[in-house]
C-alpha cells in the first residue's frame, strides 16, 4: 500500500498540461467495438480507469498496440460477447464498463456482463440505459448480478430520459448507431464528453446530430470504418488544477484546454475574488488569501460540474464566511467532509446540502481518499495545509490523475509517494 506525503501551504507556480479526458476516453475505447475496421486514438491519458479498459477489451478479443505519447490503434473486429467471462472481474471494478452494453448490443446484438461499479456516492442505476435499449427493441434483464440483453435487431425509437444521465446518453448512442432508422435521444445529456463521443462515432461514418443539445438524433448505419481520433481535454482535472493555484494561492497556467468548459468553474473562482485569465486553449488562475465565499449547486452541463464539487470544498475552506454546496446529481456525495474536518475544517451536512464555514487555513493530518474526485480533494487540501498530511487510498486517484505528483512537483510543491510501511519521517526530505 501507499501513501502520499505533502508538506503543504506553499504557492504553486508555473504551467501544467492537461491530458485526454477520462470519461471522453472511457466512451471511445467502447466505441471501437462497433467499427469494422482499425481505430487509432490519441491523446489517450495514462491512468488505471484506461489501462484496464484496454485490457478488458483485449479480454473480449480486441488487438491494442499501445504506441508512445497516449497514441493507440485497436481493432475490435474479432470482438465476441461470449468472451466477457474472462474480464467479470475488471468489468465488476469499474463504472464506464456499462458502455459495453450499448458498444456489443450494437456489434453482436446480445450481451450479458457483470453489474458495474465504480466510486461509492449514492445508488447508481442504470435503469434509464435499460429503458433506452428496450426502446430500441432488445430484451434487457438483470439476472445473477448480471445485465443481460438481446435482440432480435435494433429499431430506431424515441427515447425520453427521466433524468440527465451522461452514461444513458452515451450508451444509447452507441447502440443507437447501428440500429435499422431514426432514434431520438430526449433530454439528453450535454456534457463535452457526450459530444467528444458523437464527434469520434461520426468521423467513424454514423450520422449523430445534436449532441451538446437536449435532443440527439441518430440515424442508422450499416458500417463504421476506421479513423484517428484525438480524445479532448479533461475538464475535471483542468479544474482540479485550476483550483490547486486558487488553494495555494498560487499562479498557474493551466494548458491544453477548452476553456468554454471551465466556464461553471471560472465563473464561481471570479466571483469568489480569484483573477483568471483565458487563453484560446489555457487557463491562468492566479489565487488570492481570504478568497469570497460562495455557493455552489451542481448541475448536468453546462451547470457547475458534480466531479468538482469536492475540490471547490476545500477553497471554501479556506474562504472568508460561509459557503454553502448543494448536490443536485448524486445522493451521497459528502463523505469526504469527514476527512476534511480531521483537517480543521468546520461543516455540516443537512441532506444534500453541505454547509462550510472557512477559517482560512487547513492543518496537516492523516486523512484517506474516499473516492477518485475526493482523492484530488484530499490532494488540494493536503497542499493548502499547514504542516504535513498524509493521504491514504491511492488507487482512487491513479484512476483518474496522470501523473499527478509530477506535475504537482513541478509547479513547486512538496509531495512524495512512498509505501505506506516506510515511515515517512525517515525518507531524506530532497526525493520529495
Ligand atoms: C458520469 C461520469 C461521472 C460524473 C457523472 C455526472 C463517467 C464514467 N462517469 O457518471 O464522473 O460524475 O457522469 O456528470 O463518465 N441515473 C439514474 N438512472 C440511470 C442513470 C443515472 O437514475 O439509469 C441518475 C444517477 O443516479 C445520478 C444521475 O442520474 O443521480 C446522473 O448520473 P449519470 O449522469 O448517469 O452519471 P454516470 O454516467 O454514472
């Protein structure tokens, strides 16, 4: 096991480029599933959520050639639904495994996989994905901790979801695009990664309009060739580092990025008092003491994204007065405040409202990431912290954050990784 160290409460300075993002990439690599040729994706970032999402599609039969630089041809056209046996146990440990439902209906017309999991914030169903493919005429049924679906063939329909679900949305489309005719995706989600998705299937010759709308309309097709694809940018870490210059305050540019997404973000660090600056793909934060404090409800895009609400906790922190967040997307979201209280800070929670009175500083402790985003959560407190803190529960964060601890050093801040058995205390401090 491991952990990391951060003696924290100094400025981050300088840049840092941000890699392809997670749950774009999480939704491409499914996708190749339904392309009767090679596909060739870049910009791939280097985290456990995509290796073993690449590995589970070698599993199912998939040929992979990982080439340097996040680059990677796959050809997925010997992919069998009847091979997923040998992936149930990665597929049961991850979330966007549920894109293989859509990805193999629409390939093989029959699919049976494990249950998904991923982070633990509140009941996840994914009843409006199964509600999308019976539309689309399959037979969907939970058996044995299994999904299992199959059809006949797919029919294009009208599919109205009861809720913004970014994975329904996804996960329709990709079973959509085979179908025989029109399907209409209805209040639809409009995340960057929901359109990055449709962009990726379109270059690959479906017929996907609307996406980044409320209504997404996808017209049959009988094949999908190959193409190159670069994956976009990850707006969740582009704001995690975003918010490392605002809970330091620190100055940094953050590159590599669309900035439109970071707009909910932006738009609450420049009421809170920070300065940015934007470029035509970057971000300057430049941070400042005693930041304003704010209220925060998250929303489906383009609203003030869920993933962020756990890193914007901790500047509220910080902050002067009381900030309050309100999750409107997942039940059981804040279970990280406890950690953050070890840390000094002052919070409740009445429902799914969490209230933050700021003090203005953070002390080292030893705290443990509960989840991927309340990882980076525990990151940005640890590196706003007086003193030193000690994070458990890596895993969580390598999911998710490409090399983090470098980046992080190389904007100036003192963090190591060690093995959680080695005392600390005895590492020579300079490897930090
Ligand atoms: C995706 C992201 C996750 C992000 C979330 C919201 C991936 C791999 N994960 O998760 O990082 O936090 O979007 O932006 O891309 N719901 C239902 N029934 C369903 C599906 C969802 O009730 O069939 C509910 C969920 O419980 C939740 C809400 O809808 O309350 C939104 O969930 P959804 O957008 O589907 O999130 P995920 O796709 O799981």
């Amino acid at each position: 096991m491991e952990k990391l160290i951060i003696r924290g409460n100094r400025p981050l300075r300088g840049e840092v480029t941000i890699s392809g993002a997670k749950n774009a990439a999480l939704g491409i690599l499914p996708a190749c599933i339904l392309s009767d040729e090679k596909c060739k994706i870049e910009n791939l970032p280097n985290i456990k959520d995509i290796q073993n999402y690449i590995s589970i599609l070698t599993r199912l039969g998939a040929e992979v050639d990982m080439l340097s630089n996040g680059r990677t041809c796959i050809d997925a056209q010997k992919i069998n639904y009847e091979n997923t046996s040998s992936a149930h146990e990665e597929i049961r440990n991850m979330r966007a495994s549920y894109y293989l439902i859509g990805a193999l209906l629409g390939k093989c017309k029959r699919v049976e996989i494990p249950l998904p999991g991923g982070c633990d914030i509140g009941p996840r169903p994914i009843d409006q994905h199964m509600k999308g493919f019976q539309a689309l005429g399959a037979e969907v049924y939970i058996e044995g901790g299994k999904v299992i679906a199959k059809a006949e063939e797919l029919l294009g329909a009208t599919i109205f979801l009861d809720v913004v679900s970014v994975g329904a949305t996804i996960n329709i489309m990709l079973a959509a695009v085979k179908a025989k005719g029109v399907t209409a995706i209805e209040n639809a989600a409009k995340e960057p990664h929901v359109v990055d998705i449709a962009n990726f299937l379109n270059l690959m010759g479906a017929n996907i309009k609307g996406a980044g709308t409320e209504v997404i309309r996808i017209t049959g097709v009988e094949h999908l060739s190959g193409c190159t694809y670069m994956v976009i940018p990850d707006q969740i870490v582009a704001g995690t580092y975003m918010l490392a210059a605002a809970v330091t305050y620190g100055d940094i540019l953050v590159k590599n990025i669309i900035p439109k997404h970071m707009d909910p973000l932006t738009a609450k660090l420049n009421e809170m008092g920070i300065l940015t600056e934007e470029y035509d793909d970057a971000i300057r934060v430049i941070g400042k003491e005693n930041p304003k404090a704010a209220n925060v409800k998250t929303a489906p895009y383009p609203g003030f994204p869920t993933d962020l609400q756990q890193p914007m906790a901790v500047l509220m922190c910080l902050a002067d007065g009381v900030s309050t967040i309100h999750e409107n997307v997942f039940e059981n979201r804040f279970k990280y405040l406890d950690e953050l209280r070890k840390m000094g800070a002052n919070v409740s929670v009445n429902g799914r409202t969490a209230m933050i009175i700021g003090n203005g500083k953070l002390t080292g402790s030893v705290i443990k990431a509960t989840d991927l985003r309340a990882g980076a959560a525990m990151v940005l407190a640890g590196l706003a912290a007086e003193g030193k803190t000690e994070i458990m529960g890596l895993n969580h964060i390598d999911r998710g954050y490409e090399d983090m601890e470098e980046k992080l050093r190389s904007l100036g801040a003192d963090i190591c990784r060690v093995s959680a058995k080695e005392d600390a205390d005895e590492i020579d401090h300079e490897v930090c």
